[in-house]
C-alpha cells in the first residue's frame, strides 16, 4: 500500500517541475498498464517515465529529484 501523504507531497514536486504525476487506474495488472505511475509532461503530452505505468512511488520520488537537479544546473 503506498503512503497517501509520499504520493500527495511526490504530485505537488511534480506540479512545481512542470510535471504531472498519473497513477494507473487499472483493477489487474495488464501487459500495457503495470498498476504504477508514470510521469507525464503536461503541454506536450509527453510520456517522460513510466510509459506503461510501470514505475513504483520510490522510483518517481528518485526521478523528479533527478529532474529538479538537471533544471538547477541548466540554470546556473
């Protein structure tokens, strides 16, 4: 069972990046929707991670501070 508070906090990063946090809702697991997450960019509707909504929380978690450090350093 994932942490409702993990998931909540990971979707408001996602949003401060320009991104947005979708989370499977598929009943059983299927050869094209794994039950996770997947990170999508909004504007463009591009698929960034997670294309068949196979990530876990911890792997997006992992993802958006990997993001976020990228946009810091494009920055400086």
């Amino acid at each position: 069972m994932v942490d409702k508070v993990k998931e909540n906090y990971l979707r408001r990063q996602a949003k401060r990046l320009n991104l947005l946090l979708k989370k499977s809702k598929a009943k059983k697991f299927k050869i094209n929707d794994k039950g996770g997450y997947a990170i999508i960019e909004p504007y463009g509707n591009d698929i960034l991670a997670g294309e068949l909504f196979d990530l876990t929380i911890d792997e997006v978690a992992e993802y958006l501070e990997q993001y976020e450090e990228k946009l810091k350093k494009d920055v400086e």
